[in-house]
C-alpha cells in the first residue's frame, strides 16, 4: 500500500460545479497537509495548508482534514474552466514525530468544461 | 517574499551528453532544498534535498548528482545523460527549520534524444 493514495481522474465537471478531490493516507505521524495546483508544463503552485485535523477555507476553495480516517479533501465551490488543472495532495510529519520531507499523491486531473 | 528561479526551462540533449540544472531562491537564509523528478502519470519523486551546504542527501541511486556551492543555489548533474533521466525536475524550497510550506520553481524540461 502506497503511503498516500490519490484518484489520478481525469475528473470532469461542468462550470459552476463543486469539485470535491481527495486523498488517503496511511502513516499516522502526517500532521501537516498540503494541496497543490499545477497548471500543465507548470511547477506545482501551493494552494492550502493546513494542520492537523479540521477545515480551512480560503475564497472557493476548503480543505478538509480527517486524522481519524486518514483522508483529506479539497473542495472547489463555484468551479471555472481556469481551475482546469492537476491537483496534488502532500503531507507530511510534524515536531511529535515523522519525517519533515512531504510526501505526494499522484495526483488528480481536473477539468472543468464550460 | 521569497522567489525561487529555475533555469534552463526547456532542454534537449543527446545520450551521453553532461547535464547542469540550477536553481536559486531569494528572500531566506538557510532554506532546505529540493530536487524532484516528475514523469507523467507518476507523481513526484524525490532524488536530493539539502539542509545546508554541501549536505546533500540521495533518496534514490541514479545517474545524477546534486550540489549545494552557496546557501541559495542548488544544482542537480549528470555527467553522462541517459534516455531515462528525461522528465520534467522541479527544485523547490521549505524553510530551514523543517516546518511551513513546501514551494516550487517553474520546472526544467529535459528531453533526452
């Protein structure tokens, strides 16, 4: 089992659509979480951070962070094609334990069709 | 605020030809380094990271090599290129105390004919 599992899609969704992308993982010393865009031929650019569990929202987009279950989400509200990109998922350990090197999910292709 | 440059953006190179990938970041001291390679469909693989000059850790046994001449400049080489080593590399950056946010250059495309 891959440490962390990410649905590489393609998933598409007409415009306006919520997206809800996710990852599971399964070291319980990730605390720190991070998603990813990253446009084609692009490097990856950060788009949330969180910290243990619980929900962050910044503008359209919410990340959602389960400890418990070892899964974690990103929604996109109020879809566009230019959120038309791949989405990665990391995380990584923290002070109370694991490594400080992120590791990544594969990634998932979104595309979001007008 | 801090920015990291990458550069070249785009190379094509021959089998068995040598190969210098660099990246700089601005605006810190100390940063921890990164060189991944990402292949389609096959996420990010981590190949060095650094936590100061001339620490260079591998994660994987290959062909390239990494160094670390100054606080802010990485460069990943190979002396001898193989038609594998294509991929696009991304350097990137986290702060030098191992917390915060991981960020990316723009990347290097490399083609190997």
């Amino acid at each position: 089992q891959k440490e962390v599992e990410q649905d590489p899609g393609p998933l598409s969704v007409p415009e306006g659509a919520i997206v809800s992308l996710n990852c599971t993982y399964s070291n319980s010393a990730f605390q720190y979480f991070m998603w990813y865009r990253q446009y084609s031929r692009k490097g990856p650019e950060l788009l949330m951070y969180t910290y243990s569990s619980g929900n962050k929202e910044d503008g359209r987009f919410t990340a959602q962070v389960d400890k418990s279950s070892k899964y974690i989400s990103l929604f996109i509200r109020d879809s566009q094609p230019s959120d038309s990109a791949t989405y990665l998922c990391a995380m990584r350990g923290g002070a109370s334990g694991g490594s400080y090197i992120p590791t990544f999910g594969r990634g998932t292709s979104l595309i979001v069709h007008p | 605020s801090q920015t990291i440059h990458q550069w070249p953006a785009t190379l094509v190179q021959p089998v068995g030809s040598p190969l210098s990938l660099e990246c700089t970041v601005e605006g810190t001291s100390n940063p921890n380094l990164y060189w991944y390679r990402q292949a389609a469909g096959r996420g990010l693989q981590l190949l060095f990271y650094s936590v100061g000059i001339g620490q260079i850790s591998s994660e994987v046994p290959q062909n390239l090599s990494a160094s670390r001449p100054q606080d802010r400049q990485f460069i990943l080489s190979s002396k001898k290129l193989l038609l594998s080593d294509s991929g696009f590399y991304l350097c990137a950056w986290s702060s030098g105390t191992g917390t915060g946010e991981l960020f990316f250059g723009e990347g290097s495309r490399l083609t190997v004919l």
